[in-house]
C-alpha cells in the first residue's frame, strides 16, 4: 500500500486544469490538495489520472456542485424561515404593544379592535392603533363636551 490514499477529485473550474482531491495519509491525516499539471510534469496530477478515469472526476465534480446548491438551497430557506419566525414575532409584538396604550385598550370599538387582532403586517397594526386610539379619542371628548354642556346649563 502506499503511504497515502487520493479520495474524492473533482475539477476546480471547467478549464480541467487543476483538480482538487483529499490525500489521506497512513497515519489518519487527511489533507486537502489543488493539483495542477506543469511543464516539468506533477507526479501527483499523473498519479490521479492513472487511478481515476476523467469521467470519474467528471462525476465527482458534478456530485459536488450539487451537493453545494443543495447546501445553499437548505441555507438559503433556513434563513427564510427565520426571518418569517423574526417577522411573524415582531408582529405578535407590535399587536401586544398597541393593546397596552390607554386609548386601544379602554375602547369599546370591537370590530376595529378585532382587525386589529388579525392585522398581517406591522404597518396595518399600526394604523388599526391609530384609528382605535383616535375613535375612542372622539368618543370620550364628546362624552366630555356633552357633560361640560349639560354642567354649564344647569
């Protein structure tokens, strides 16, 4: 046997110029190499070519680019995921915060404050509140109005 192994090459581009492959050593050591053929010759490139065929490397290669969209297919979604997660909390948030201001809280507007519950985006949380917080604004300032009237005439 000799003192190491070659596993796993593949093309480093689509030029076929310089292959990339794990040299595992007697001793367990496994190093990761770029071989690339030269004028005086590369006994390492030769020794490759000898014990795996071209399409070999091709299908490792291949095997490897996609087992790399794979892996940023999975990251790319699990980013998705926790930017949903972020959004979806920031939102449950923002209802909570609009629920505790005085004037959301105290009002008698249910339909509203039931939108308000099922409001999709921060941006709608924020106007329902609005809304709500100024309806019952109104509502108690004609409640003051109509006692302070009454209060002056009698």
């Amino acid at each position: 046997m000799s003192d190491r192994q070659i596993l796993e090459p593949y093309w480093a581009s689509n030029l076929k110029n310089q292959i990339v492959c794990k040299f595992k050593y007697a001793d367990g050591r496994e190093v990761v190499a770029s071989v690339s053929q030269t004028d005086e010759g590369n006994p390492d490139w030769d020794e490759i070519l000898q014990k795996f065929t071209m399409e070999e490397i091709d299908t490792n290669t291949a095997a490897g680019v996609q087992r790399h969209e794979e892996n940023r297919l999975r990251r790319q979604m699990e980013q998705q995921r926790q930017a949903d997660n972020f959004r979806r909390e920031a939102l449950f948030m923002a209802k909570s915060d609009a629920f505790e201001v005085d004037l959301v809280r105290t009002s008698t507007n249910t339909e509203l404050k039931s939108k308000l519950r099922k409001a999709a985006s921060i941006m709608e949380v924020t106007l329902l509140a609005s809304m709500i917080a100024l309806d019952n604004y109104n509502m108690q300032k004609v409640t003051v109005d109509a006692e302070t009237s009454s209060a002056n005439t009698a």
